[in-house]
C-alpha cells in the first residue's frame, strides 16, 4: 500500500493519492485487486477518481462534491449536485465468490455503466447493467441454470429489468422482466415464465416445472403468486436423504438486541398442479402421480391444501406385489396435514387379498381384507 497526502493550510486545498495492491480475502478465493484513489479539493469542491482492477474484472469511476468548512470539519453542501459517474465489467464469478453462501456459485460476464446526480431533493440515476453467459448452480438443491442473459436499465431511481433469460441446458427456460425502485422500502416487481425448465436437478429428485410466477413486494415484505404445471419429475425413495435430527433454536439477548432488521415475510399463493408424469419409485414402490394443490402461508408456516392421486403403480411387500386401486395422498390444512387414503390388492388364485392404508404417515391404520371373505390369518399366510 501507498499514500501521498499534501495540504495548504491557507487554501485548505489537499490532494491525496491512494494505491492498494494485491487485495484479496483470506481464503484466497478472489483473484487479488489493484485499487488506485486519487481526491483532491479546490474552491469548495472535492473531485475523485478511482480504478479497480483484476485478473479479470474492472471498474473505474468518478465524481465531485461540494463542501463546506464548519471550522474545521468539512460538510456537503445539500444544495449542491453531487455527481457520480462508474463503469466497468468483466467475470465477476472470482467476485461473487464472496456474497454467496456454501455450495451456492454465481458466474458470467457483467457490464456496469452508471451516472448519478443528487442533490437536497433532486435524484436521477441512469445507466445500464448486463449480464451475459451467465450461470447460477445451488447444490443443495440440485439447481443449475445456465445461458443467463440480463438486460436493464435505470431511469431515475428505477432499475427497469428490460429482459432476463435462462436455460437448463435440457431444452427449458425461464424468461421474464420486471422493475426495482431504489426508493420506496424497494419496491419491486418481477414476472416470470417457465417453459419445461429444470428447477430441481439430483440423482434423486428431480422436477421440471411450467407457468408464470410474479414476485412482488418491497424489503419488508414479498409476496409469490404462481401457478405451475409439473411436466416431469422423479422421486428416488431409496437415495433421498434422511430426515436430519430436529434441534432447537436459541437465540442469546444480545443477538435479539442487535437483529434490528427482521428478514422480509414472504407470503405464498402457488398452485401446482399435473396430469400425471411424477414418478416415485424405491423402497418397494413404483408408482406414477398427479397432483391438484395449493400452497399458501408464508415460507416459514407454509400451508398445503389438495391431493396427490396415484395414477397407476405397484408395492412389493415380503416378495408379494400389491396393485395400487383409487389411492390417494390428501394435503389439508391443520394439525395432520397428510392423511393416506391407500388401497391395494393382489390376486391369488381365486382370492383377491386387500390392503387399505388410513391415517397419517406417523400414524398409520393398516385395514387387510380379502374377497371372497378369508379369516386374517390365512390372508396373512397367503401374504407372508
């Protein structure tokens, strides 16, 4: 690092040089930065410049102030535009690095051009900011888009989404555009299509979706409106992961004192729905299933109201397979969301042997019937 700082006590002019080299985090993840600042004041006004430059991404940008002298204490003249000007672009993947969680990678080619001009009650904003081969992939949840395309611009204190587009690399997309007001709590919105696109892509779950979404709201609250049809999607009951121990949250006084800023609610209003093309197999089971329901609540307390029918399906219990007949999975709102309404059946020889599956899946009632009329332990020796 170096500096050069001179100043004329008379004038008060100063000028200061600043030149920072080979910056990066700790980890050395992000490829190390030169930042360059030169300021300096004249006749009540302070002009900057500064550049930002590395492997791979660069900014530079400028602008002016007015001040003014309260002793010795410099203030901004509130009537006084004060001018901003930045631009710049490259990868910013190294970049992002930074901002995004675990198992969460951010990439593609950014280009950044910006002019600022406020004053006491004056603000406009102009610019442009795209975005051009880029990519988004979250592990967790198995989320990879590719061929991200933005394009918007900023009009006063509005950034217009003039259009977004990804793909999923299987022949799906997500398209949409929408607007962020950079005032008013942010306030925004965004429209969105789903044509076949991937949004869940692991070796045991996956799902492509169809529909419109809209996003809407502000930093206090959002709220999601969608209605989506499920074209494909597979569930391996076999490879899913275990439910993880539940544990309970503690949150000390002091933590409660400084979160002084509760995250946005995020209110729902998704239906989903599909003919059939939902597939879950593992675990004994093979079955195919349509879906009609609805999830409203929030993100936290979400709430689930509709059913998921078996279209068609069997379940191999001790080596014996049983045909799925009229079986459904009802999602209802209350203190057991999910009630089973299962039947299956097998045939052997002249007797059909039936299982009927009632209650919840912590707590299930398990009915064995067979036609014509058998006493229970012979149907369960013609089972077992």
């Amino acid at each position: 690092m170096a500096t050069q700082f001179e100043y004329e006590p008379t004038s008060r002019a100063f000028e200061l040089n600043l030149n920072l080299t080979n910056l990066s985090d700790v980890e050395g993840e992000v490829d190390p930065a030169n930042i360059v600042l030169t300021s300096q004041y004249a006749d009540g006004v302070i002009f900057s410049n500064f550049t930002a430059d590395s492997t791979n991404l660069g900014l530079s940008g400028k602008g002016q102030t007015g001040i003014e002298w309260d002793s010795l204490i410099p203030k901004i003249k509130a009537e006084n535009p004060q001018t901003f000007a930045i631009s710049g672009g490259g990868e910013i993947g190294a970049s992002a690095t930074l901002l995004t969680p675990p198992d969460t990678s951010i990439a593609g080619m950014a280009e950044l051009e910006l002019v600022a001009d406020i004053s006491d009650d004056v603000r406009q904003v102009s610019g442009c900011v795209n975005v051009s081969n880029g990519s988004f992939e979250q592990g967790d949840l198995g989320i990879l888009f590719t061929d991200i395309a933005l394009q918007s611009h900023v009009d006063q204190d509005v950034v217009q989404i003039d259009q977004f587009l990804a793909q999923d690399g299987q022949g799906g997309s997500l398209s949409g555009n929408g607007e962020l007001s950079l005032s008013d709590g942010g306030a925004g919105r965004l429209s969105l299509t789903s044509d076949n696109m991937r949004w869940v892509s692991r070796d045991d779950l996956s799902a492509e979706l169809s529909g419109e979404i809209l996003v809407q709201g502000s930093e206090d609250q959002i709220r999601v409106d969608a209605e989506m049809n499920v074209d494909e999607a597979y569930i391996d009951l076999d490879r899913l992961p275990a439910p993880s121990r539940p544990t309970l949250p503690v949150r000390f006084v002091d933590e409660l004192e400084s979160n002084s800023s509760p995250p946005a609610l995020i209110e729902l209003d998704i239906g989903i729905s599909s003919d059939g093309g939902i597939v879950a197999e593992g675990l004994g089971l093979d079955a195919e299933l349509s879906v009609d329901m609805r999830l409203t609540g929030s993100m936290e307390e979400p709430v689930f109201d509709g059913q998921a029918d078996i279209v068609r399906g069997n379940y191999v219990f001790a080596t014996q397979r049983f045909d799925f007949v009229d079986s459904r999975v009802l999602l209802r709102p209350g203190s057991d969301p999910i009630t089973l309404d299962i039947r299956a059946e097998r045939e052997d020889a002249d007797v059909t042997v039936i299982v009927e599956i009632s209650g919840t899946p912590e707590r299930p009632v398990i009915a064995i019937s067979s036609q014509p009329d058998l006493p229970e332990d012979e149907i369960l020796s013609r089972i077992l």
